[in-house]
C-alpha cells in the first residue's frame, strides 16, 4: 500500500500541530511583497514577521505552502527532483524555538514519523557552524561520517538579494548505503537526494551586502513533498508519484503512447506537461493572467512550452475528437482533480481556468505554426551559412526578435529548438533588439504623456494597448533569477 502524498502533507502539519504549531493556510503564490515575482518557499508570507516589521500573532506555525521556481525550468523532467511548481512543507519558530528544537523534531519526523532508516540520512551543515554540528553528533547521534560540512552556496540560505536569512542545515536520503562513507558527495543526485531544509533565521541582508542581527533567532524550514513522496512511495523520481503521475498518464493518452514503454525523450516532455500544466493552473487560480510581462510572462511561457511539448509528442486536438481544439485543458482538469488537498479553493475556479488556457493556447497555436515554419528556415540557414563560412551556427539576435515580436515565441523556447539543432543564439542581439523597442515604446509612452499631461498614471492604461514588448527586458531579468 503507497503513503499518499496528500497523507504525507497532513502527517507533516499534524507532527507539527501536536508541537505547539499552529496550521496555518498556504499563502497565494502571487505575493504580497514587491521585491519577488512569485511564491518561491514557504517563508515569504512570514517575512515581515521575521523582518520584526509586524508582531508575530503566534510563536510557531506550520504550512504546506505551494511555490513556483522559474529557475528550476530548466532541470524539469531533466532531474528526478526538481519541478517548477511543488509544494513546500515548513515549520517556523518566529523567536521561539531555535536550533536545538528544529535538529530534533525534524529527526523525529523524518526517521520516526516517516520511517526512514537512520542509517539512510545524511545531514549538512554551514561551514563554521559547530553548534549545529554538535547537536546533529551529540544529541542526536548522528555519526560524524554522515555529516558534511558546507559552504554558502549550499549552506547558507537567503531569499532574495535582500531580507532575512543565515546559515541552514540539510537532510538528505541515502539511496545507495552500500556505497560506503568514503568519497561520499551530497551533490551526487545519483545516490542522493535533498529533502529537507532547516533554516536558522538570525540575520537581514542589507542592499550593500552587509549581514545585520535580526532582534529574534527564527527557524525556518522546507521539506519538498514530491521528494518525500519519492523516497516513500520508492519510486525512481518525482514525476511518478501519486501526486503528479495521473497528469502524466492523462497526456500519455492524447499521445497515444505508454510512458514506461516510450523513448527517453519522451518521457522527458510528459514529464514536462506533468509539471508545467501543474503550476499553469495554480498560477492561473492565483489570478495570474497570461502577458509578457511579469508574472503573466512567467505563466504565459509555461503554456507556450506545454503546447510546443504536447506537439512533439504528437497529440492533436482535444482528445474528444475535436482535431482543432486545445489540449491542454484536457490535461489540466487532471491536475485540477488532484488539487484538493493543495488548494481548496481551485476546483471552484475550474471553469474560468479552463477558459483562458483553452483560450491562451488557442491564440499561440495559431501564430505557432507560421513560427516555426519561419523559424526552420531560420535554422537551415544559419546552418549553411556556417557551413560556408566555416563558422559555429548561430541564429541573429533580429531573427530571435522576429520570432519574439510577430509570432509570440518566448526565447527561451527559441533557444530550445535552436539548441536541438545544434544552433546558438546571439543573445546580446537579442538584448539589443528588446531594448531598441523598449525605448520606441518608451518615446511613444512620453508622447502620450505629453498630450494627457503629466497628472494621469499613464502605466494604468499600458497593459491593454500594444505595448507588447514594453518593460519585457527588466521583467524578463527577475524571470529567469
Ligand atoms: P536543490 O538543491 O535540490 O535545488 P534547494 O537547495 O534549491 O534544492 P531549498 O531552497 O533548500 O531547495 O528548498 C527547501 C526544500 O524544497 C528542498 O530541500 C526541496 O525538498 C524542496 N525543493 C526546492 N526546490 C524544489 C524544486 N524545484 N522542486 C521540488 N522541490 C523543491
Ligand atoms: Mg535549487
Ligand atoms: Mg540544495
Ligand atoms: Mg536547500
């Protein structure tokens, strides 16, 4: 019998629950602070808290918090472990408990609660951080052989270039024992995996750089539900899972393939339609709306990815025998089904979910087609003329631009192609393009101005006119950090 993911989710809060946390709601993965696009961890909603900018209402709150990293984009369906959209289970002390209790409690969870093998579980550490080391060796009996120590890339956690943060430790699953201690290397994804996080929460980061006290010590944690469910469930990977396989299994069916009897390449697209169409419906029941800015562009890239996807893996029209409808709707009312427990509130959003992806999709496919005509062409000749020329094959930064502007190819899917062919891109051209346009929208935006008078907030009214590649360069660089 599995350990379902929803049951692993509730065990997690009711561990915590029955430790003096209060279960509080996830909060929107569109977040109320300026400084991040969306809901990366599960500490964003308490940052004003930690900050001490608003006094904490309670000492100790537990979540499962749905997030989005657009950074892991790439390593979808690439890494057994990494999704754009999944949700984080965390503890957090705000003042209250600090190293001690969240070393302990998170043991107890993951070898009593959950079961795993305390000779599976290997821990990490900050550098020069002796206390927690001592407590994971002394009070926990941890062998030492077990615990790595670590530098800042993997050991001292920030949120952002600016906020709260410090020095964390890790817990990671052992999928090779027999492998031994010697030469032993946590960042070995083959034998093991990252599933837990616990953050000691003691400074700000200031915008010079500079790491300044916090009044309290806090704890923030995040353990990766998919990754938990992974090692549970003993599957190979994330995607086959309970929480996420039924989405695959939906698109291997308008496919019209078995997934474990397909290609490598495939299951590396189903993979990617497991994953995108999961966050496209969280992003889109958050309210985020498709553009090309912001997070709009975020959620806008992910369906164009879905249906460029679900193309090559060959489904063709809705899957109830309409040829020229959307796909992706189909797909999504499976991940629609498995929301429940992640988010009460998006099966009574369902159909206006529905509708914009049907009609999202829709629009791209039709400028898709002539796109990627234009865009084989692109390719063939950037492939002779480096042939001639004796030369790497490169796409112009104009022809991506080209793409970008009249056919609503997100370059990063242009890239992709390209990438398939053995093409590069000149992305500097590319940067120059945007940037050329930017400042046309720009006169024509004073233009405007002008004539209104400098009273009116012009930006107001940007987003419905044909502004289509207007601050798409800034919010493009918050994109993909
Ligand atoms: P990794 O090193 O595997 O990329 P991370 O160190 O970036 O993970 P944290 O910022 O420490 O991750 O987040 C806390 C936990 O959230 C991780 O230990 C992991 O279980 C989970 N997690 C992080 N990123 C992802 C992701 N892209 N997909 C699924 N789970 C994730
Ligand atoms: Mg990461
Ligand atoms: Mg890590
Ligand atoms: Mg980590």
């Amino acid at each position: 019998e599995i350990v379902s993911g929803d049951s692993i989710r509730r065990r997690f809060l009711e561990f915590y629950a029955a430790r003096g946390h209060k279960v509080l709601p996830s909060a929107s993965l569109v977040p109320d602070d300026p400084t991040v696009l969306l809901t990366i961890a599960g500490m964003l909603q308490f940052k004003p808290i930690f900050l001490g900018k608003v006094p904490r209402q309670v000492p100790r709150a537990t979540t499962a918090q749905r997030c989005i990293r657009t950074n892991d984009v790439e390593n979808v369906g690439r890494t057994a472990r990494h999704h754009t959209f999944f949700e984080m289970l965390g503890n957090f002390s705000f003042g209250d408990y600090f190293k001690k209790e969240a070393i302990r409690w998170a043991w107890e969870l993951s070898t009593v609660e959950f079961g795993l093998p305390a000779d599976r579980v290997w821990v990490s550490v900050y550098e020069d951080d002796d206390e927690a080391f001592e407590i994971w060796h002394d009070e926990v009996g941890v062998p030492v052989e077990h615990i790595k120590r670590m530098g800042e890339d993997d050991n001292f956690w920030t949120s952002g270039v600016t906020g709260p943060c410090g020095p964390c430790s890790e817990l990671y699953y052992d999928f090779h024992p027999e492998r031994g201690y010697a030469n032993a290397d946590l960042g070995d994804d083959e034998r093991f995996i990252e599933f837990y996080n616990l953050v000691f929460m003691q400074y700000n980061k200031k915008d010079d750089g500079s790491l300044e006290p916090l009044k309290q010590k806090n704890i923030d944690t995040g353990l990766g539900l998919e990754r938990m469910a992974q090692i549970l469930q003993k599957v190979p990977n994330n995607y086959k899972t309970d929480l996420i396989y039924p989405i695959i299994e939906k698109a291997s069916e308008l496919a019209n393939v078995s997934y474990e009897l397909t290609d490598d390449r495939s299951k590396v697209n189903l993979k990617i339609l497991g994953d995108h169409l999961r966050a496209i419906v969280y992003l889109i029941s958050d309210g985020v709306v498709p553009s090309n800015i912001g997070r709009g562009y975020v959620v806008r890239r992910l369906i164009r990815r879905a249906v460029r996807t679900g193309r090559l893996l060959g489904i063709k029209g809705d899957g109830r025998g309409n040829l020229e409808g959307a796909f992706l709707p189909a797909i999504a009312e499976k991940a629609i089904e498995l929301s429940t427990y992640v988010d009460v509130d998006v099966k009574d959003r369902a159909s206006r979910i529905l509708e914009e992806l049907k009609r999202e999709e829709l629009r791209f496919v039709q400028t898709l087609e002539r796109g990627e005509k234009l865009l084989d062409q692109m390719l063939a000749d950037a492939l002779l003329k480096a042939q001639e020329n004796k030369t790497v094959p490169c796409l112009s930064g104009k022809d991506a631009f080209i793409l970008y502007d009249t056919f609503g190819f997100p370059v990063e899917i242009t890239t992709e192609v390209a990438e398939e062919c053995g093409v590069s891109i000149d992305m500097r051209g590319f940067d120059t393009e945007m940037e050329n346009q930017r400042r046309q929208s720009q006169a024509a935006h004073n233009a405007v101005k002008l004539e209104v008078g400098d009273s009116a907030d012009l930006t107001k009214d940007v987003p419905n006119t044909e502004f289509l590649g207007y601050e798409t360069l800034s919010s493009r660089a918050v994109v993909e950090s």
